[in-house]
C-alpha cells in the first residue's frame, strides 16, 4: 500500500482476506442477487454490477475497494471504471473461487423458504356403513 491505498490494481484473495479482516479495506461483491444467496463474504457489500450506476453513491469515497464477483471477469470490469472516477478500488484475483480456495469465510446458502406441509387427505368415506363392514 502506498499511503492509505493500494498502489496494485489487483490482489490475490489471500491478500484481500488479510486486509478486510484488518479493516484495511470495503469488500464489494458485484454478483447477482442469486450468487450473493449462494454464499458470500461475510464482510462483503452487495451492489450487482447492474444496479452499481444508480448506487454509487454507497461507495466510499475514502476506503480501499476490493472488488469481487464469482471467478474475477465482472470485477475487473467494475475495478477498472471505478479507478477511471477516481475511487481507490482493486479487483480480487480469481473472485469468490480464489476467496473460497484461500479458505475466506462464506456465509451459508440461502435456502429458499419450505412451501407448508399439505394437510393430510381425509380418509374415503364409508357413507355410515359399520367399521369392518365390507362394501
């Protein structure tokens, strides 16, 4: 780092790890809302990379960004536009594959809620004949 930022645009997840459990850095993870329920950084920031123009403004401004998404492509993407607007950003090499691999924590899946149990079907009626009698 040089100063309070990075002076590499891209970092192993190992590294990325090291400084977001120092606080050294915003981990912001671009991946669609499915992804994210798949599991994610626990410190993580969820913006997916189509709604990163209308939320820009829940970046900030003056922390180091760390940029991941699932193998690294939509990271760098982000990291590069968000270094041309002046924000101290850097991707995560490798996304939440490298993340996992390095052995960075990962919230369990989402599981979608249970449908409710169906009532069990009532028995056929035997229209008032005697139990045990035969039809």
């Amino acid at each position: 780092m040089s100063g309070r930022y990075l002076s590499e645009d891209e970092v192993s997840a190992a590294r990325a790890r090291e400084l977001v459990d120092a606080g050294a850095a915003w981990l912001l993870d671009v991946r669609e809302a499915y992804e994210w329920e798949s599991g994610h950084a626990p410190a993580a920031h969820h913006i997916p990379l189509g709604e990163l123009g209308e939320r820009q403004h829940e970046l900030p401004e003056d922390a180091q960004i760390l940029v991941i998404c699932h193998s690294g492509g939509r990271s760098r993407m982000v990291t590069d536009a968000l270094l041309q607007a002046d924000y101290p950003a850097a991707n995560v090499a490798g996304g939440m594959l490298a993340w996992q691999a390095a052995g960075g924590p990962v919230t369990e899946p989402v599981e979608p809620p249970e449908a409710p149990a169906e009532a069990p079907s009532a028995a056929p009626s035997d229209h008032g004949r005697p139990p045990g009698a035969s039809a």
